[in-house]
C-alpha cells in the first residue's frame, strides 16, 4: 500500500470507529486552504470535534500521534475558527481531537483516541 492508501484507510477505520463511538460524521476532509485541512469533522451532544488522523503500519520511527507537532494543530485550529464561523454558528463547544493507528501485518488497526488537544 502507498502512503496515500494507508492514509484512506486510516481515515475510513477512524471514521467507523466514531460513528460507533457515538459521533455525527459532518465533514470529511475539510479544506480551509491548500495548506490546512481536518481529516474529520465530527459532532457528538452539543460539542463539534476537528480530528486528526495518523495512520501507520509500524511505529518504529515513533508513534502516530508524535507526527502532530505545533505547526499542525496550528493549521488545524486556524481551519477549525474557520469552518466555525463560516459554516457551522450553532455552537460554541469545540475541541481538536486526534486519532492515531498503528496497522498490524493482516492490516488490523490498534486505534487510539486523544481529545482536546491544546496549542
């Protein structure tokens, strides 16, 4: 599999497991710009949920979640005021989550979940 398809795949674990998490799927690759993007935007009661997804097939050169460094959730947060003032104003809860997946042999994911990432 290329980078491109692991990345998918990963996108498409991350989304059937918030939807069985209870999530509203409402975007899926929101583009603010070229430069900034949120892989799933997400609704659960009252609070909207802009996820990063990191998907690899080993963790030798680290984890998935260690790749978000502080210009990406820079980038996330600046995409996320915009979605929020542009296209979703019904509400005032919102947080960065991330997902990080580690894919085995057989392409079984090991998922984890982080909410509310801070800057």
């Amino acid at each position: 599999m290329t980078n491109k398809t692991i990345g998918k795949y990963g996108e498409q674990l991350a989304k059937n497991f918030l939807i069985k998490k209870g999530f509203e799927i409402l975007e899926l690759n929101y583009r603010y710009s070229r430069l900034a993007e949120i892989d799933i935007i997400a609704k659960k009661a009252d609070t909207i949920h802009f996820i990063e997804v990191k998907t690899r097939t080993q963790n030798f050169f680290g984890e998935p979640l260690e790749a978000i460094n502080q210009n990406k959730l820079k980038s996330i947060y600046k995409c996320a005021l915009y979605y929020i003032q542009n296209v979703s104003k019904k509400t005032k809860k919102y947080q960065i989550d991330a997902i990080g997946i580690v894919l085995n042999k057989e392409n079984e994911p090991n998922i984890t979940y982080i909410e509310n990432l801070t800057l």
